[in-house]
C-alpha cells in the first residue's frame, strides 16, 4: 500500500496500526513479571465490565489475600487519557478505551506486558456540560474474536479483536436523533447470541440544546429508538424498540427469567418531564414484554446500576439515588411466567449512584449514598429489603498526616466497587484504596487494606483475570502522576 494513503487512512480512523509484534510504546512502564499461575488455579476472561457472569462475581483462585508493606507486586503500567471505563479481557489480549488528545483511542494490550497490539483511533468532539473528563463512559464488551465499543458520543465501533480491523461502525447520534445527556452516552453494550445490544436512547425529532426551554421539552419526551440489536459480524439492525425512555448510563443484562433468558434494560436519559424504568425484551426478537417505571421526578438524574438479576428466583434489582435528599431508592422487581413485573419491595436505604449491589447467599452488599459524605456500606435481606446492618469505613493515613498534617489523615471507601471473588470482596476504594473484606449478614471485617494511589474519581469497577488484577486510575493523583491503567500480580505461590 502506499505510504501516504495508509497515513491518511491510519489518520482518518478508517485503518488500525496493527502491532502483533506486542511492541513497547511511551506511555508503557514495565515493573516485574507476575508469578507463575498455581497449578491448581481456576482463571477466566472478563470480557464484560461485570464480569462473565455480568453480576460482579468472579471464579478466580488462588488469590493473594495478605499483602507486604509496599502491597500487591506491580506488574506494569500505562498512562492513558480521560475515561470512566473498565478494560476488558480475552485470551492474551486486554482491550482499553479512553480519550486522548482530542481522540477516542481503542488499544489492545497483552494482560500480562502491557505491550501493544494495535491501537485504532478517531477523532471526536464532546465537551462535558458538568466539567467531568471527556473520554468514554462505556466500557467495551468482546465476544467471538469481536470488540464493540460505543463512545462519549455514541459512536458505535465492532473490532476484529486480533488485528484492529473495523469491521463496521455507526454514529447512532444522526442516525436515531440521539441527544448528548446529561454526561455523554454512558451505557455499555451487551453481545448476546451473536447481536450486540445497545441502550439508543433516540428521539423520534432531533435535538438542538439551542432550542428554547418549551421545544427542549417536547422534544426530549418524545418517542424513538430506545433499544436496538445490531448483528455482531455485519452491525446490520436486528431490532429495534421504540420508546420515550432515553439510554441511561446503565448497561442492559442478559439473564434467565422462568426458564429463558430475557434481556433487562434500565432506560432512562436526558427527558422533561423525566421518564425511565426496566424494559424487559426477548434477545432474539426484540419483543418488549414488560415496562417497570422507577425514576425519580428530578430533571437531572444520571442512572448509573446496571439491572441486578437474583439467581434461580425471577426477580431483579434496580437502584438510583435521586432525587436528592430521599431518595426513590431500591426495588425488587418479579417477573411471572408471562414476564410481567411486579414490586416486591421498595427501599430508600439502598440508593446507589453507579456501584454494582453483589448478591451473595441471601443478601445485597451495596454502596448506598449519592455523595462522599452521605455514602455507606450496606447490606440489605434480598428477600425482604430489611436492613441487616451498614458501615461507614474510615482510618487514618500515616503519610497524610506527615504532609498535610493530622486534620487532613482520614480516608474512607466512599462510593466504593464491590466484587465478589474467593469467598470475600474485592473493595476498590474511590480514592484509590484497595481492601479485601469479609462481608456477611453478622459484619463488615477488613482483611487487608493498601493505597495504590491517591486520587479522585476510582469510580471504575476492578478487574480480576488469570490472577492479575487491572485498577484505572482516572484523575492525577496527589503527585501529579496522570490516568493510568495500573496491573497487579494477586496470584497466590
């Protein structure tokens, strides 16, 4: 090929750099190869934010669970730009997305160097209404040799997972009328039985945030796609559903209800007056059987928990932490066998922002609380809703108190992730504390706990494979030290 044409074409985000050489680049920092695997250890991919299992459980083990002075051994490190995401696994490879430098950047890296794949890149032009990072809130998704990203701006891309070839892409935001929201297009897609399922969020009109207050109105209520399939190798439309609820920055969740497996959306986006709730739709039609309404009267509302299926009893969970002050809560939806929802029950002591609640023989662990200050570990009976117990977890940092003086030592998990692996919990801390806990109806026990860093927005749920554990730092912290995807060794000798 011509070199000028595979520049332009490299440029132009239409062809990926392809690097099966796995080569170092700039922004990679090598610290020490991981252990070898135990024999007797049980490994899997994470090919979704949540998990495999899409439920924030994972089969890993043996893991490290007591830690040295320092913490866990660092394997490598790489700087990236602005984003809220989660990077992804399979196989070797470890797919991340994030914004730099005007770009929304797909990398694919070996999980266990860091070293490169291949990069592929585009240019994209979004600038967050509230001052947030303008990189990606949507973690990629992989399935069958293929990676699917869908942007801040809801640009939608499917990857050839060995080269980086695009295999097709839509920009779903002139296709389907799609407005910005609140902080951009937030929800990660699902690949089920070969169709890649996405939270649209379309308007039937297109919307202009110049218009005035009255046509904002009456346009975002309005009717259009909300949820769509696209086939996974071509990207041509299955299905589509059409309704007034928006896409949220929930991901919708593949699960069995009475005996088939149902995909469970919790829609709702930018719309006056504020409409949202649990669809629930066959995969393979697109049929929607059923509309739970749960959203708040609060114009500005950002959904952010993914559907929370409880194995084996037909019901799920959903939770948003608006409006401000008393909140609408949790609740406990079931479906009968013509997969109708009722309420079961309802709660406003489980109110999550963007945390995953992790079910667990019997019980929700959770992070309930809109804000650092008013944020709690909790755990709630799923069969009723009552309240067991909850925790604020606090200590003082030695080093803190060393620079900034005592008033400035305590430190807590805030709105912190949960993940259920190895008979605990894996807490990752919003400023950038990793804990094992011992949760159980009767407590909250801390393990071990390290600072891997100090710093704002660790919003992102931690990722555990083949023994290595990847954090994402997604602000500088107190030295100045930029966004980086951190990998840790937590395998056990």
């Amino acid at each position: 090929m011509n070199v000028r044409l595979l520049a332009v074409l490299v440029a132009s985000g239409l062809l990926s750099v392809n690097l099966q050489a796995q080569e170092a680049f700039d922004r990679l920092t090598f610290h020490a190869a991981p252990k070898a695997l135990s024999p007797k250890a049980t490994v899997a991919d994470w090919p979704h934010f949540l998990g495999s299992t899409l439920d924030a459980h994972s089969v890993e083990r043996p893991l490290l669970k007591q830690w040295p002075g320092e913490g866990p051994a660092k394997v490598w490190e790489v700087v990236r730009g602005g984003a809220y995401t989660s990077p992804i696994i399979s196989g070797d490879k470890l797919v991340i997305f994030h914004w730099l430098e005007g770009k929304e950047v797909i990398e694919c890296l070996h999980r266990e160097t860091g070293r490169r794949f291949w990069i592929h890149e585009y240019p994209v032009d979004y600038q967050d209404r509230y001052g947030f990072a303008n990189g990606p809130r949507a973690s990629p998704t992989v399935a069958e040799g293929v990676v699917v990203t869908s942007g801040v701006t809801s640009v939608l891309h499917a990857l050839d997972l060995e080269t980086g070839r695009v295999l097709w892409r839509h920009d779903l935001r002139p296709e389907f009328n799609v407005p910005q929201d609140f902080f951009g297009a937030g929800s990660s897609p699902l690949i089920h039985d070969g169709r890649v399922i996405v939270n649209v969020g379309g308007k039937t009109e297109a919307f202009d945030i110049s218009d005035s207050q009255r046509d904002r109105k009456r346009k975002l209520s309005t009717r259009g796609v909300s949820v769509a399939a696209f086939e996974l190798k071509t990207g041509i439309i299955q299905w589509k559903v059409e309704d007034e609820w928006g896409a949220s920055y929930a991901s919708p969740i593949a699960a069995k209800l009475n005996g088939q497996t149902k995909v469970l959306v919790y829609a709702g986006g930018e719309s006056d007056p504020a409409t949202g709730g649990l669809l629930c739709i066959d995969p393979a039609s697109g049929k929607l059987h059923d509309r739970f309404a749960w959203r708040s009267d609060d114009y500005i509302q950002a959904i952010g928990t993914s559907p929370l299926v409880i194995p084996g009893q037909n019901r799920a969970f959903i939770s948003t932490c608006y409006p401000k002050g008393k909140p609408l809560g949790g609740a406990m939806v079931e479906y009968d066998e013509s997969f109708k929802s009722r309420l079961v029950w309802k709660s406003e002591k489980l109110a999550t922002h963007w945390m995953q609640p992790v079910y667990h023989e019997g019980h929700l662990y959770a992070i309930d609380g809109e804000r650092e200050n008013n944020s709690r570990l909790v755990c709630v009976k799923a069969e009723t809703g009552a309240e067991v117990w909850s925790q604020e977890i606090f200590w003082e940092d030695e080093s803190l108190a060393k620079r900034f003086g005592p008033q400035s030592a305590k430190l807590g998990i805030l709105r912190a992730s949960l993940l259920r692996v190895e008979g605990a919990f894996l807490c990752l801390g919003e400023m950038g504390t990793l804990l094992w806990l011992d949760l159980s109806p009767t407590g909250c026990q801390v393990i071990a706990r390290k600072q891997l860093f100090l710093a704002q927005q660790t919003w992102s749920l931690p990722v555990i494979s083949h023994g290595l554990l990847y954090i994402a730092q997604q602000a500088p912290d107190l030295d100045e030290r930029r966004e980086r995807i951190l990998c840790y060794d937590l395998r056990a000798p």
